[in-house]
C-alpha cells in the first residue's frame, strides 16, 4: 500500500510579473516538512503550480497525495482534464508550458488528488503557505526563473 501525504502549496508575486515564491507543506504522518523559494521575476501562477511540482517531486517513492490549494488555475487544470488536452496539443498557446511537462512527468509517479480550498479564509496550512511564499518572494536572495526570464525577453 502507497504512503499516504497531504500536501499544501501556495505561491505568491510582488507584482505579476515580480518577485514572487512558493510555500509548502508535506506532512505524512507525524512527519511535517516546510519548504519555500523565491525568485526575482516570475508570475503568481508559476510559482502557485511550481509549489505543486516541488512538493510532489520531494517525495521518495510513489505515494497518494492529497494536495490542497487556493489556486483555481492549477486545481481545475488538473481536476477538469485540461492539462491533459493541453499536453496532446503540446501546449500550444498555454502560459508556463516548461512547468506543466515538468509537473505531468512528475504527476504520473504518484495517484494524486487536488481539493481546492479558498485562499486568506483562516485555514491555518494554507495561512502558513503564504507566509512562507511571501517571506520568499520578499527575501534577499532570490532565485532566476530562467525559462520565464528568457521567454520574457523574446516578447
């Protein structure tokens, strides 16, 4: 029988596009892990799928995962099948297709479930993601996010 985690995830951008980070949470048991990244240019939505891809990626062996979010964009991606479409249209005019082919890649190794839940409404796991993704994203040291830089740049 597969492990059985919850993850919580939450990004956040000082400006969009700004500074932005991610905050997460893994708890598997009585296990509970903390993580989060910043980065000097990068959009909401990135740094909200990338806690995702993070978090799954941290894992060691395939587990059931349960990954809470307050981000529509990538629960109803996932959710609703559309990512899937996407892929068998290799993403053609889809924003951050560099992190929805890392997340699928990922997303395979594991039977993974998303919950939505509504973001700054008190729930304690989704309040301590965005501490976490906002202190990041306001650090000193703050990480390229190199595909979102040079695709940028091409604009």
């Amino acid at each position: 029988m597969a492990k059985q985690v919850t993850l919580y995830t939450d990004g956040a951008a000082r400006g969009n596009p700004g500074n932005g980070g991610y905050g997460l949470i893994l708890i598997y048991g009585a296990h509970k892990k903390e993580f989060s990244e910043g980065f000097r240019l990068t959009t909401n939505n990135r740094m909200e799928l990338l806690s995702v891809i993070i978090g799954l990626e941290m894992l060691k062996e395939p587990c059931e995962v349960n990954v809470y979010s307050d981000s529509k964009y990538v629960v109803d991606a996932v959710e609703k099948g559309w990512v899937f479409n996407w892929s068998k249209k290799n993403f053609k005019q889809k924003k951050n297709k560099d992190l929805w082919e890392r997340f699928l890649s990922i997303f395979s190794k594991h039977k993974v479930r998303f919950f939505w839940i509504k973001g700054h409404n008190g729930h304690p796991e989704n309040e301590r993601c965005d501490a976490l993704a906002v202190k990041a994203a306001e650090s000193k040291v703050l990480k390229i996010d190199t595909w979102y830089e040079q695709n940028q740049s091409k604009k």
